[in-house]
C-alpha cells in the first residue's frame, strides 16, 4: 500500500480506535480480519459503515483499523468516531454533514465509579430503621 493515507481516532468508553483510509477499492480490516468477521453482528456492522455509507465513500476506500480495550459494541462506535474523523482530514468538505448526523461527537458516558460504603455506583445497602 501507498503512504498517503489520512489519520484519524475514535474512542468510547474504554475503546480506542486508530484509524487509516486509503483510496482503494472498499476493503476494512480491523486488526488484521475483515471487518464483517470481527464484528459478526449486522448491527455493529451497520455502525461502522454509517460514515461511509452517509458520504457515499462505500467500496471506494480502504480502511485499516486497530481497535483495542472495550468490549464489541463499545470498538464498533470507537470505530465510527475514527472513520468520521479521517474522513474529515481526507476532505474537509464533508464536516458539515457528518456533523449534523451526530458521528464527530465523542460519546463521553463512561461507567460510573463505585463509592466506598456502598455496594455499586449509585445503590445503596439496604436501610435497616431498627
């Protein structure tokens, strides 16, 4: 492959996702595997085709991609921040619309910490009157 490539990373939750498009012919690979068998759900598949999909770049990139930490769901959304991302370093012409759809937005939920004297995050050991 060419060295002209456009960079971009995506996070949620715990997972990250770095991100490299070239022109090619419509080939994600996401940590050496095809995407659609890294992510065997059609859902998680259809996530992180919706950038591509949106500015009608869908068989004509080649995406190589190195997901870690998180768990599928969570990599699948880090992956469509980063597809977005590098889209946006390609040709910065396509931020409005990919701004308006909601994929440069960084998700920031995370799980919540567990406080000390409780027994999670927000619950609370049961309240005992006598």
């Amino acid at each position: 492959m060419t060295q002209d490539f456009s960079y971009g990373t995506g996070k949620r939750k715990t997972s990250i996702a770095r991100t490299r498009i070239y022109k090619g012919s419509g080939e994600i690979t996401v940590n050496g595997k095809p995407f659609d068998e890294f992510f065997p759900r059609k859902t998680l598949q259809m996530i992180v085709q919706q950038p591509l999909k949106l500015t009608k770049n869908l068989g004509k990139l080649d995406i190589k991609i190195n997901a870690c930490g998180g768990g599928v769901a969570g990599q699948a959304k880090a992956v469509r921040h980063g597809i977005s991302r590098a889209l946006i370093v390609m040709d910065p012409e396509l931020r409005p619309l990919l701004k308006r759809a909601g994929l440069l937005t960084r998700d920031a939920r995370k799980k919540e910490r567990k406080k000390y004297g409780q027994p999670g995050a927000r619950a609370k050991y049961q309240y005992s009157k006598r």
